[in-house]
C-alpha cells in the first residue's frame, strides 16, 4: 500500500508520462489517462470515510396525498 508521499510520487511520475506522450499515439495515451483515473480511485478509496445511516421520518397513510 502506497503511503501519501509514494501516491504523490506516482500522480507526479503520471503526469509526467502524459505529459511527454506522442500525440500520434492515441492508444498510448489512452491507457495513461486510465492509469492516472486508477491511481486516483485508488487514493479516493484509501482515504477513511464514516458511515453514517439515518431513518427517514414515518408518514401515515392518512397523511400521504391520494396519489
């Protein structure tokens, strides 16, 4: 698992590739935009997130409209 200073590494070793990628090569490029979007999902995902879950208020059926 990537620390924060080895996943800004790679984002800036990603750029840098894009960055140098032949213009004639769109397949070349295409799969550098994918690795940036996968490491970027990888980042997202490796952040700690919290849950949190609420019930919705209750409506009895007397007061819910005809519809």
């Amino acid at each position: 698992m990537l620390d924060r200073a080895g996943m800004e590494a790679l984002m800036k070793a990603l750029d840098s590739a894009l960055a140098k990628t032949d213009s004639a090569r769109p397949d070349v490029y295409e799969l550098e935009i994918a690795a940036q979007g996968l490491a970027r999902a990888a980042q997202l995902l490796g952040q700690r997130y919290i849950w949190s879950g609420t019930n919705v208020p209750y409506l009895a059926r007397g007061k819910q409209d005809g519809r």
